[in-house]
C-alpha cells in the first residue's frame, strides 16, 4: 500500500530473486572487472581492451556462434558473462574466475529492490506445500553462487566446515543462503521484501509504482516465470481440498514438479500417476537424469518408463532399470512395486468427492475405464510467471506482438520463459529505460544470469553518468533461436527444460579428466553445462 509520501529513485527493481540480487549488488558499485587469462585467447584478447564488463559490445561474444566451447542454448551475453566467471567449469573443479568484483561508490545508483516474499530468493523463498525443504536443487553449490558471498562461504560460515565439491544444496539451504546475502555484502538497505507493487505505468520522464508511491527513471522486471503453478481444470479443482494422508496422492505432471511431490509423499503412501508419454513428440525432462547424480529423479522416469512400457504392446529393449537399481540408493526408500501406479497419456472423466476422500474415473490409453480412490492432488502441469504489475498499456509495450506465448487463466495472464525471448534476443532492453533480466529473458539458470544484470546495470549507469551507448541488438540471438513459432499450450511442460547436462554426474567425471581428453570434445558438442533450474 501507498505510504502518501512521493518517493523519487533512479531504478526500480521488480522481483527479489538471485538475478534482482546480482543487480543490486552491481548497482551498489561492485563493478565487474576483467583480469586476464582466460583460455579462449580470441575472447580474451578482446575482453582485455574493455576490462570493464559494464561496457559489453557484441564484437566480444560474436565468434561464440562458431565454437563449440559454449552453450548455444542461452543468450550469448550470459553465456560470455558466465564463461568469464567459470571457465571450464565443464572440465575443471573450482576453475579460477577471470572476473574482478571491484568497489567503486561513485558509481553507486540509488535503487530498490522490491519482492513479495517475506525474505530475499524470490521463488527460493516460497516454501512449497507439496514438496519438503530437503529435497536437493538441480544444480550444484558453485553453480548458484552471487558475487562477494558464496553458498561455499556461506556454509563456513554457518557451520565452520568446507562446502565438498559436487554438492546439490537443499532448496531449504539454498533459501536460507539467499536470506543472509544482502546482509552479508552490505545490500540490505536497497531490499523491500513482503512488498507486492501495482499498477506500475509509464509517465513523464520515468514509471510511477502506484501502489507504493514511487517514481523511477529506469525500471527492471525481475520477477520471474516460475512463481505461479499452471492451475488444475475445473474438474480437478474439488480434490486439491483434501489431505488425507491415509489414502492415495494423485499426481498429474511428468515433469520435475511432479516428482517432487513424488519424492516429498511418505514412503508408504500410495502414488497414483498420470503422466503424458509420448517419447517422438514429448520428452519428460527427468528422461536426461542421471542415475549416480540425480538418483531420486531418475528413479522416477524410471517408474514412469516401465508403467508405459506395461501398458504398451512392446516392451523396452534391455531396460536398465534392473541393472541400476543396485546402484541407486534411492530406489530402496520405497516399496516402488506396491507404492507406485502409473498411467500414461490417461484422462480423468469423473470425479466424486466424499468427506475425506475422492473417486476418480479414469480412462486409460486403451479406452478402459478404472475406478481409483485418492486422498488428495499434486496438479504439476508447468509453472508461469506473471507481469499483471504492469498496467495494460505498460504490458502490451513489453510483450509487444508476442501476445500468443501468453496463456489466461481464470483473472491471471500467465506467462513463460518464452513470451519475452524474441524481444530478449533484439535487446534486454525491451522498451526505452525498461529492462528484463533473469528467467523472463529465457535463461532460467542462476548461472546464466549474470549477463543481462550487468547490461542493465550498464546501461542504467551509463545513462545516469550521461554517456549512454546504444548497441547493435541483432546481437542477443541464440544460435539457434531457442524460440521457435510454437506456443506452448498450458498442459506443455516447461520446468527444467533449461537443465542439458543432468544425463552427466560431473563429480565423477571430474575426477576422471586425466583420462578423458578425448572424450571431452565429445560432451561439449552434446551440450553439457549448458542449461538447468531457477527453478530460477
């Protein structure tokens, strides 16, 4: 709610996740400085004419689209921003950053960090009732690591012991990291949490926050695509009042969300799992799991590939379900054969609700229809995001012609990570003194984000020291396009798909190297490293 008193600062961020955390801390004056040597001697030799990394130009990054050193699957100046800070971060543990985070105050802007969650992460710091805190993240500690205060020394400083290498933190520990940063490099006093803001419009010579009462030069949408679960139809809608913990949980989903509810259920509750499975079209993203480095998600895939396979008329040729089962130890929590039913590609065309439970009619592949008894609902049919903040006029100048990639439910207009990317791939920059920065712009990594928060920083800065530059915006594209003419309908599920290297246990290849110079070529044409979750 509006205080009455007219607040006057030079930028507002929307959004107080890792990437609206990334550009306080720019903002606050540690600037990003190039210091040499990185393996790439044409990037670096171009890089070290303009060691100030505020100042980015596509002539840096323009030779990425002909190596296959770097991902092809994000912008490419996060992915320069990214490789400058962990070169060979495939191929190398705890690689030596090229990357200099120098204090200089003078070049500080007054801003504020605005968020509705109740502490700083953003998404991180929702707590999920269908999933537990101890569930691991997707991507390693290195990986999730801001500038000045690592989740490494974050965890010496909570516990006095060294982070190991290869460490998949809590989401519970990833939040509670996300919560001390801007305390721990001096940041706080720019955050506002449990702030939800309003009816932000364009006025002369900036934007108004109405809600609050704030006027800003510069704007910066932070606030993600994953905050807001894609909701059950209205069939659906009666089981998601239940609890019953004594009966079957209904999943819907065959994506991350959906095995974590999964996962988080007790050992000795029963699952029942509608999936889709539709291997030529559809690729569940827990397919690329592996075994050793994400135990729990590939033991689920696993459970869906040999319910699909059961209800088919083939079986899969020399599954290697058998064989890695002695070697997950996650397979043994639960008694999967008693536990676990799975469905693919099954409607649900009925439902009765009782007092403390529900029976659901439902239609299988082959046109049967069985009768099943449940206790309550996990719908995980994909996360969006949501730019209702923004007035009409305010929204229709950021998502510009692209108003197909946008879904509506109920009184919400949802949107993903692709909405924004064709606008991202011209400029980050999608209207004039109005920027996007993390998962909004496509990337939903934390490691991926660095990029576009140093070009707005840049570009706030440069505009506020009276020397703006304008760059030539053919410069953002992925090679390839990362968007293409389908729109994702809302039962299309998008969380994860930026994770391209969970086929591969890094710990274990690292450890390795020495022996696979050969090899390595190989796993950087697949992909490896080059994608994963904010869920950003």
């Amino acid at each position: 709610m509006s205080s009455g008193r007219l607040e006057n600062v030079d930028a507002v961020v929307i959004g107080n996740g890792p990437s609206a955390l990334i550009l306080s801390y720019i903002l606050n004056g540690w600037i990003p400085h190039y210091t040499g040597g990185h393996h790439d001697n044409v990037l670096d030799s171009k890089v070290a004419q303009v060691p100030d990394l505020l100042s980015l130009t596509p002539d840096l990054y323009d030779h990425f689209q002909s190596s296959l050193k770097y991902s092809t699957q994000a912008l490419p100046i996060n992915v320069l921003l990214d490789t400058l800070l962990r070169p060979n971060a495939d191929t190398q543990m705890n690689p030596r950053p090229c990357v200099e985070w120098k204090y200089t105050p003078e070049r500080a802007v007054p801003h504020f960090v605005l968020g509705e969650t109740e502490n700083a992460g953003g998404q991180w710091a929702k707590e999920d009732a269908s999933a537990i805190w101890d569930i691991q993240a997707l991507s390693y500690a290195e990986m999730l690591a801001l500038p000045g205060y690592s989740l490494a020394d974050h965890h010496l400083s909570m516990t006095g012991e060294l982070l190991p290498d290869f460490v998949r933190p809590s989401r519970k520990e990833v939040a509670a990291y996300f919560d001390a940063y801007p305390r721990a490099v001096g940041i706080q006093e720019s955050i506002r949490t449990s702030t939800k803001v309003e009816n932000i419009s364009r006025c002369e010579n900036g934007f108004s926050i109405g809600s609050h009462n704030i006027f800003c030069k510069h704007l910066v949408l932070a606030s993600g695509t994953f905050s807001i679960r894609i909701p059950p139809r209205p069939l659906l809608r009666p089981l998601k009042a239940l609890n019953n913990l004594d009966e079957p949980l209904l999943v819907v989903g065959s994506g991350f969300t959906a095995a974590d509810a999964i996962i988080s259920a007790p050992p000795h509750r029963k699952i029942v799992h509608i999936f889709k499975w539709a291997p030529d079209e559809y690729q569940s993203p827990l397919r690329g799991c592996h075994h050793q480095a994400y135990p729990e998600y590939a033991t689920v895939y696993r459970q869906m590939r040999a319910a699909a396979a059961a209800k088919s008329k083939f079986k899969v040729a020399g599954s290697p379900l058998r064989r890695r089962q002695k070697h997950n130890p996650f397979f043994s929590h639960r008694d999967w054969h008693s536990v676990y039913e799975g469905y693919p590609n099954t409607q649900i065309v009925e439902v009765h609700t009782a007092d403390q439970h529900a029976k659901v009619k439902l239609k299988l592949e082959s046109d049967e229809v069985i009768e099943r008894r449940v206790g309550g609902l996990e719908c995980a049919i994909g996360r969006r995001g949501s730019l209702d903040y923004l007035s009409p006029a305010l929204f229709n100048a950021v998502v510009g012609s692209n108003n197909g990639a946008v879904d509506r439910f109920d009184d919400k207009t949802l949107i993903s990570g692709r909405t924004l990317r064709p606008r991202c791939e011209v400029d980050l920059e999608v209207a004039p003194n109005l920027f996007v920065i993390g998962s909004l712009t496509g990337d939903s990594l934390i490691r991926f984000a660095f990029g576009s928060c140093a070009y707005a920083a840049g570009k706030i800065m440069a505009s506020r020291e009276g020397c703006r530059q304008s760059l030539s915006l053919s410069s953002f594209r992925s090679t390839p396009p990362s968007v293409d003419d389908q729109v994702l309908s809302p039962m299309q599920e998008i969380d994860g798909g930026a994770h391209q290297d969970l086929h591969v246990d890094r710990g274990k290849l690292a450890r390795s190297l020495e022996l696979m110079t050969a090899e390595n070529q190989i796993w950087r044409k697949s992909g490896w490293w080059s994608g994963g979750f904010m869920l950003s």
